[in-house]
C-alpha cells in the first residue's frame, strides 16, 4: 500500500498520485538527495560534494577504528595465523561490498540474495562506504539506475495519455 508521500512501498518510477505538474509519474527520491537528481537543482552540487566527503571521512575513520582493532589483536599475541585471518576477512569481505554496492548503482538487487550478504556487507562496510565515495564523483549513487527507470516511466505514460482525449465518461454517446 503506498500514499502520495512516495513510501517505500512505490515501486520506482511508479506514479503514486499525481505529480506537482499535473500528472504522471514521480521521480524516486535518492538517499541525501531527495529528488534534486532530476534536473541538478536544489543544491544538488554541494550534496555531491557533501557526501563524496562525508562517505570518505566515514571510510578514514572506519580504517582508523580498523586499526586500533587490529592492534588489539596483536597486543592480545593471538598468534599470526589468526592476525593474517582477521586481515583477510576484512579486506575480501570489503572488496565483495564494493563490488556489490557499486553493482547497486546500476541495477536492483535482489532482496533475498542481500538479505543472505547482509553479515558479510555488514563487515566489509570500508568498501561500501569507498563505493560511495567513488560515484559521488561523478553522478549522485544511484542516479543512473533511477533516471533510467524514470525515463522508462515517463515514456510508458506519455504513451499512454496520448491516446486519451478525455474522460471517457464524459463523452456523448449518439443515439
């Protein structure tokens, strides 16, 4: 069930209600962007700017914490085959998260394949947080996926609305 707000619950690129020009469908909001994706307004720029920094900021101190866990370990002397296992884990579980958000990006996931990743996208968060960094650089996070199925929307219901006259209760029928 979903309501003119654009829940969750509306699939994108869906129409929801009527949008503020007068019909067909809305834009998906964007996480830290709202809608401002659709023609790079409100501050679009300065989002971009604000969560390249943030997600790197967020990815320095996630390896900083990282490394005071790290040190942890090797004070704690639990030997080097455990050290060398810990390392491991962290870097192949955020190499999968880059890969997996970065995949995000451009196409939707599946929810029961991410419900199953979601330990291993849980550790590897350093890789999550450099795959944000790395396409605030160029387009908002998931801006490519979201306008192409807005367009697709947009299409489907200009189509649509074209082979409309009217409403169609409202004609007059001969006799």
């Amino acid at each position: 069930m979903s309501d003119e707000t654009g829940t969750p619950d509306t699939p994108a690129g869906s129409s929801g209600g009527t949008a503020a020009d007068g019909g067909g469908p809305r834009p998906e909001p964007l996480r830290f962007f709202g809608t401002s994706w659709v023609n790079h307004d409100d501050g679009y720029a300065a989002r971009r700017a604000g969560v390249a920094a943030g997600s790197l900021a967020a990815a320095v101190a996630s390896c900083l914490v990282l490394r005071f866990a790290y040190d942890g370990i090797r004070i704690a002397d639990t030997g080097a085959f455990v050290t060398v296992l810990i390392i491991a884990m962290f870097a192949i579980c955020s190499a999968l998260a880059f890969r997996n958000t970065w995949e995000g990006f451009g196409k939707r996931h599946d929810p029961q394949r991410q419900a199953s990743l979601r330990g291993l996208l849980a550790i590897g968060f350093v890789g999550s947080l450099l795959a944000y960094f790395f396409r605030s650089l160029t387009e908002a996070p998931g801006e490519k996926l979201h306008r192409e199925e807005y367009d697709t929307a947009r299409e489907a219901h200009a189509r649509r609305t074209a082979r409309r006259t009217g409403n169609p209760s409202r004609k007059k029928r001969r006799k």
